[in-house]
C-alpha cells in the first residue's frame, strides 16, 4: 500500500509539472508573436517558476511537505498578482485589456484559474495515504529518477523553460524596472 500511494504521488507531481509548463510555452508562444508581457504579467511568471521548482524537488529528491510548502507559497503569491492582474482590467470593454486572450480570456485571467486549480490539486496530493517520503530513505527517490525517462525530460524541460523565459525577460526589462506597456526589447534599445 504505502509503495502504491507513493507511486501515485510521484506520477501526478510529474503530471502537474507538465500542467505548469503548459502555460509558460503558451506564454512563450505569444510573446514570441511580438505581444511582449507587462511586468504583472512577468510576476505572474515568476510565481509558476515557484510552483515549478517545488514540483521538480519533489520528483527529484522525494516527496516532502516542505516542497510542497514550496509551491504552495509560489502559487499564491502568483494568484494574488493575478488576481490583481485581473481587477484592474475588470470594467475594460469585451476584447478589452491587456493582450490577447485564449479560448476568451487574456493570459493573466488564465494564470489566476491555473493557481487556482494547482493549489486545489495540492490539496488532494497531500491527502494520499503515504503520498510523502516520510522515512527519510533518499535511495528511493534517487532509484526512481534513474528509472523514470519521462521524469528526468519533464524536469529538464522545466529547466528550459524557466531559464528560457528568465532570459528574455532580461532581454526586455534590463537590470532596471520594466516598461508598465512594454514595446521592444532593452537589449535591442527598442
């Protein structure tokens, strides 16, 4: 039982690591179309990158309620810039606000349902009977990274995203405070 509960907890920490990145390649998509994101939405980011980081520990050095913790603080401090994200463009007209949407809503109405939802998923991974490497062994953990494919190329390619969009934010704000409507990038001196 306690190795069928793990078992469970590891598959769906991988799977809400690849629930996680969707939105950041999404992202990366639409600013690579030349709709370059405002610095709530660069904060929202950053809260996904958490949440990413706490799910890759997890999947990596074993399940612990402190990577969890991890994420958990990671998404809520991104539902709250999303959440104000989302108040202030409220009253705007319909196919108003900042950026295209997707499927109708814009990019940072969708980053306040995915928070939503992760912390919601959270819940429920940390309820499954042990669901969490309580025992301290670090050869379990290690034993199942060397054996999982699908684990080690969803975790690098978390890597890759994070570094991917840390590096163009960069490239758009400089090592000062980004632009409230941003239009080029600062590298280029747009």
């Amino acid at each position: 039982m306690i190795a069928d509960g793990r078992r469970l907890a590891y598959n769906l920490n991988i799977l809400a690591l690849v629930c996680m990145q969707a939105p950041l390649y999404g992202a990366l998509m639409v600013q690579l179309t030349g709709d370059l994101p405002c610095p709530l939405c660069l904060l929202e980011r950053l809260g996904m990158f958490a949440v990413i980081i706490g799910l890759v520990m997890n999947v990596r050095l074993g399940i612990r309620p402190a990577h969890y913790g991890f994420s958990i603080a990671g998404a809520m401090t991104g539902m709250a810039i999303a959440g104000r994200h989302v108040s202030l463009h409220i009253n705007d007209p319909p196919g108003g606000g900042y950026g295209g949407s997707v499927l109708g809503l814009h990019l940072y109405t969708w980053a306040l349902i995915i928070f939503l939802c992760f912390l919601a998923g959270s819940a429920v991974l940390l309820m499954i009977p042990d669901g969490i490497d309580e025992s301290g062994d670090e050869v379990t953990p290690r034993a199942r990274w060397s054996a999982s494919r699908p684990a080690r190329v969803v975790c690098y390619a978390a890597v890759v995203i994070c570094v991917v969009n840390a590096v163009l934010a960069l490239m758009e704000c400089g090592p000062g405070q980004c632009p409230d409507d941003p239009t080029g990038y600062w590298i280029f001196g747009s």
